[in-house]
C-alpha cells in the first residue's frame, strides 16, 4: 500500500499570505496560481494544488501537480528522505491541515479501508516537507513516529510552521529537519 497519497488544505488564502507577512518575507504568485484558490478537501496523485518555493526575491505560491513519472512511468508521489542529500535539489512546503493513512477494515464485511486523518495538535495547518521535479511535487518520507507507527511504517514528513523555512533554505542540517515527531505531536480522527 502507498505512503500518503490523499491530504487536504482547507485554509482560506490570506492564510499563507499573513504567515509570510508576519515573516517579513516576500509571496510572490505564480502565474498559474490565483490569490483565491479553493479549498481541497481530498488532493490525491496527480491533482493540482498550493506549494510554496524559494528564491531570492522571497518564496513564491505555485499550483503544482502532484506526482512527477518515474522512468518506469510510475507517479512518484512520496519520496525517501534517508540516506539523501536534497541541497541540491528544488525544495519545496506543501501546506496542508491535515493528512490521511489508510488500513484494513476493522469490520471483515467492510470493503473500504478505513480512513484515518491525523492533524498538528494545538495548530490550524502545517507543512510538508517536499521536492519538485518536471513540473510536479512530492512528498518526503521518513520513520514513522509513535503517533503513526500504529497505522503505518512510514510517514510524510511534517514540519511545524516556524520550521518551514529551515527546509527551504536548509538552515539546519537535514537529519534535523526530515524527522518524525515527537510522541503526542499529531492527533488521529478516524474519519470512515
């Protein structure tokens, strides 16, 4: 079974605007990307939706597929974090209120797996980790932590607001950075 592959954004777009005006940072928007975007309930592979990129001039708010194709064509929409360097690479934060994970039905008559949404307690939103690749994102992975080691044996990874910015500019070295978190940090809802 895949990694992470439904998540949701529900916050309105003054959100993103604010965070990095109190950040003294400048938003840019892409051209593709409307100061008014909707709502995403359920963002799956290869839908569009918000990230967020850095650059000199300050960060820029682009709507980007998710999932770029593998040489085999396969979507690549989670990504291995261990063992890589990503200095390199075109970073990336994924806003998003919350994430789902997905197991085996408690009841044997059910034929949907049950859905499980799990949220930064105490916070409206955060960030995950990602890259950008061809045109399109994807979700970083590590170990999972104890709040989803129950449910699954690898989690995205997910970044407090203040800590966003470490990633982008790789501020702190990546170990530090692409981690799961502590005990208690994420709340479960089972939502089917």
């Amino acid at each position: 079974m895949g990694m992470c592959n439904d998540y949701r954004y529900t916050q309105p777009p003054d959100t993103l605007r604010d965070e990095f005006s109190q950040l003294k940072i400048p938003l840019r928007f892409a051209r593709d990307a409307s100061p008014n975007y909707p709502p995403y309930e359920d963002i799956r592979p290869n839908q569009t939706a918000p990230i967020i990129r850095g650059g000199l001039e300050g960060v820029e708010l682009c709507v980007t597929p998710w999932a770029w194709k593998s040489s085999s064509g396969k979507p690549v929409f989670n990504f291995r974090s261990e063992g890589r360097s990503f200095a390199k690479s075109d970073r990336c934060l994924i806003p998003s209120d919350g994430f789902y994970e997905f197991t085996k039905p408690g009841d044997p008559k059910q034929r949907l797996k049950d859905k499980h949404l799990f949220t930064l307690a105490g916070e409206p939103w955060f960030w995950i980790a990602g890259l950008v690749k061809e045109g399109a994102f994807a979700m970083l992975t590590t170990s999972p932590g104890p709040d989803i080691a129950p449910y699954h044996d690898r989690q995205i990874v997910v970044l407090p607001r203040a800590e966003g910015l470490d990633w982008l500019d790789l501020r702190k070295p990546e170990a530090e950075i692409l981690r799961p978190l502590p005990e208690g940090s994420l709340t479960h809802e089972q939502v089917r």
